[in-house]
C-alpha cells in the first residue's frame, strides 16, 4: 500500500503481521510453560529417587 511505504519508520510493517506474531510469540511461551510444568515434578521425583536410592543410579 501506498501509506506504508511513506512511514518513516525502517521496518514498515503491516499490523496484522505483528499481532500475528505477538499471538504466536504468546503460544510458544505458553506450550513451554506447560511443558515446565508438567516436567519439573518427574524431573524432581528422578532426583529424589535417585538421591534415596543411591544403588539404583546406573538402573536410572
């Protein structure tokens, strides 16, 4: 469009393409959160079974 190329800003982009990638910036952020979440506890359960059973660590 003629407007955009009239901004002065260098990087004229279109704002449906930045909230475009604001929404996909929050779905990432959001699918690694969830994946935080639901790994920290089975990574906290490995720890914790491996430091009360130290004779299990090659097993583990």
């Amino acid at each position: 469009c003629p407007a955009c190329s009239a901004l002065p800003c260098p990087a004229a982009l279109p704002k449906h393409i930045l909230d475009i990638w604001v929404i996909v910036l929050i779905i990432l952020a959001t699918i690694l959160i969830m994946t935080a979440l639901v790994l920290c506890p089975a990574t906290a359960v490995i720890i914790y079974r491996v430091r009360t059973h130290p004779t299990r660590n090659g097993i583990v």
